[in-house]
C-alpha cells in the first residue's frame, strides 16, 4: 500500500494529515511529532490572555487520528533520511519506509549566546511545556525581563501586565518591532505599553546573561545589571532543517522548495516554518513565513501536491498580534514600498497602505481595538492578491469603501 509519511506534527502537518484524507488519498499516513503531546495549536502560547487556561489547544481530538487512518507516533525525532531509498530513521531506530514525505519540521526558538542551558529561570517558548513554565512564573510582585521587543515579546509582556507582574522589555534596536510593523505603527503600541507600566528600553546591549542564587542575571554593555525572577529570550527563531541538510537537501533560508513546495530531492516536500518559497505576487522572491495560517494553508497546499494536483503557492502573507485590547494585523510583505498613506478607521484605529514605485498595492498594516481593522485589512488583502494600483487618494480617504476599489 502506498505510504505517505509526515515529519512533524504541529499545525502544518496535522493539517496535512487531514487534508490527505478529505481530498481521497486511501493509503497509510504516519504522522511523526518530537513532542508527547499529539498536535496542538502554537498561537495561544503566547496570545493567551490572563484568564485563559493554559491547556493546549489541540488540532483534533487523540481519537481523530485513528478515527481518519492516521498513525500518529509521538514523543519520535527523526534522525535520519535517506532519500535514495526513501527510508526516515526514528529516534528510537525505527525505520519508516515511504513513498512521499512531507518535512513540517517546524522552528526553534534562538538561544541567548554565552546563556546557561537548562535554566530554569531563563527560558523561551517555543511548546507548551514552555508556556506553562512562563504562566507559573506570572505571580504579582515578581518581575519578569523580556530579551527582544518582536510580537512574541510583546505579547507576552502584555499578559504579564495584566497579572500584576512588573516587566521589563529589552531591544537592542533603536525601537520595537522593527523588522515587523513601521514606526506609525509601533509607536502607539509603545506608549500603550508604557503606560501599563512596561519598562521598554531600546538600544540597548546586552554584555551577559547569567544565573546566580536563583535569579536571572542581565549585565547590560553600560554595566548595569537588572535581576529578574525569569528572562523569556525572544530574539526569533531559526528552521528546523537539520534532517534536510545531512541528507543533502538544499538549504535557503530554510528547507529550499519550488512553488510547490517540493524539495530537491524526489518525493519529498517542506512546508510551514521551515522552509522558504518562492511567492509569484512578489516575483518570485523566496521567503520564509512563521505565522499560523501559512502553516495551516500551507499543510493543505502540500497534501495536495502529494497527490500530484500541482497546485502553485499564491496566498497573501497574513500575520496578527493581540496586546491588550489591541490587534494589529498584517497583510502582504512591505519591502520595497516607497509609498505610504494612512486611512483613519475610528477612535484609536487606522491602516497604512504600502505601495512600491509602479503604485502596486503590496501590503497593508493597522491597529485598533478589538477588530476595527479586521475588515479592512481583509479587502486590502485582496487588493494586494489582485495585484491592484488603486488610486493613492482614495485609499487615504476614509469615505471611499475599500470594496469600491476591489470592484474596480
């Protein structure tokens, strides 16, 4: 019998499993994950609010899998693969035969340089392992410092807030978000942190971080030292391609794969965080996208490549971030936009249109309480699919309906 072997079991590959059986496939699925758990959803680790439970959120119910033909193996790294002989070697030496694989490895998060390892007191978050650690940790009184000012950072210093807890955040840019959202943006996000009392310090460096007597230890490059109950180090995240690298895959910022998602290697694909892609909207420009619904859409997409459908990479990268009351949300890639015009949507709520030098729409970025750029962002998500040049001044104008320009 045919057998499609997936390694990685988070979002991606959950979805892939799934998603071999909703469109047909009748043979074996093996669906391989490093952690105990069986899949759960990796947003709520850090998105989760200070009344939410911090029990995973899982994919599916355990007997799902079995109920669908999937043989999920658990608490499994894979070690080895052979892709002459298409053979996955376990980590407790069993070998899995298939005739296509799928490498929904995932990412890691980057450890602090010089950091002690193991410590209890720093740590990242990356499982949920993780996040219950972080969440037991956030007691009033205690004080937690943040190493890097991106969503995941920020996010969680606004839960922490929000328990009573006094955060510290540390960014070795000149401000927070830099590589994500523009200063417009950022900057109301700041000062809303501020005055929840999140102490922000940008350009900043680090010159140690260690631990001593139960404390975490931050000596800064000025020579002041902050002492924290717990550090979370969120500096970003590298591809798991270790398995695709010894076995000769190309590597690019990730696992290297085509428009559909395939390897260089035969019969076997990547898909979600671990792998970059070239994305046709933009050129063909190769990128590597760590967001929820990138795995989720690309899981799908890669089941169906598996099938031989050949179906091409064309969505539009979507990225959100909920803090406090806010959410900001993203959609498209703004690099190489020389054009930006704001539209005001409400109290405390817009959007930035980003255009490059031809007036092509290629991305859009808003905040706002609750969901009060949710729609908007969605039409713009749509514009920048069309590949539309819309006309700047009625983009800014808030009495010009977005869906006037799509149906144009």
């Amino acid at each position: 019998m045919v057998h499609f072997v997936i390694i990685g079991a988070g979002e991606c590959g959950a979805r892939a499993a799934f998603a071999l059986r909703e469109k047909g496939f009748a043979g074996e699925i093996t669906l391989v994950g490093a952690e105990p758990l069986h899949p759960y959803e990796r947003p709520p680790l850090s998105k989760a609010g200070p009344t939410d439970a911090v029990d995973p959120k899982f994919i599916a119910a355990a007997e799902k899998y079995a109920e669908n033909g999937i043989q999920l193996l658990t608490g499994l790294e894979a070690r080895d693969l052979d892709t002459a002989s298409k053979v996955v070697t376990l980590s407790d030496s069993t070998t899995l035969s298939y005739d296509k694989l799928l490498l929904a490895t995932g990412a890691s998060a980057r450890s602090f340089p010089g950091a002690p390892e193991g410590s209890p007191h720093i740590r990242s978050l990356r499982t949920h392992q993780d996040a219950a650690a972080l969440r037991d940790a956030m007691k009033p009184g205690r004080h937690i410092t943040i190493i890097g000012g991106g969503f995941i950072g920020l996010e969680l210093a606004a839960t922490a807030r929000l328990l009573g807890v006094d955060v510290t955040v540390i960014e070795g840019l000149e401000r927070v978000l830099k590589r994500g959202v523009p200063e417009e943006i950022a900057h109301p996000l700041t000062e809303r942190h501020r005055a929840e009392g999140v102490d922000i310090r940008c350009g900043v460096s680090i010159a140690a971080l260690t631990e001593e007597n139960g404390k975490a230890r931050i000596r800064l490059s000025t020579g002041e030292m902050i002492e924290a109950d717990l550090v979370l180090v969120g500096i970003g995240a590298r591809p798991n391609v270790e398995i695709a690298e010894r076995a000769g895959l190309t590597i690019d910022n990730g696992i290297a794969v085509d428009g559909h998602l395939q390897t260089s290697a035969p019969d076997v694909f990547a898909a979600g965080d671990c792998c970059s892609f070239p994305l046709s909207i933009y050129g063909g420009r190769r990128v590597r996208l760590e967001s929820w619904r990138n795995a989720q859409e690309q899981g799908t997409l890669a089941a169906a490549n598996m099938l031989g459908l050949e179906v091409a990479v064309s969505a539009v990268p979507w990225f959100w971030s909920d803090q406090y009351d806010l959410t900001l949300q993203i959609s498209g890639l703004a690099e190489g936009a020389v054009t930006h015009l704001r539209r005001d949507l409400g109290p405390g709520a817009f959007i930035l249109f980003h255009l490059d030098a031809d007036g092509r729409l290629i991305a859009a970025s808003g905040i706002g309480p609750g969901n009060a750029v949710a729609r908007d962002i969605r039409l713009a998500e749509m514009l920048i699919a069309a590949r539309a040049h819309p006309d700047p001044a009625a983009l800014a104008a808030s009495d010009v309906k977005l869906k006037s320009l799509l149906a144009a």
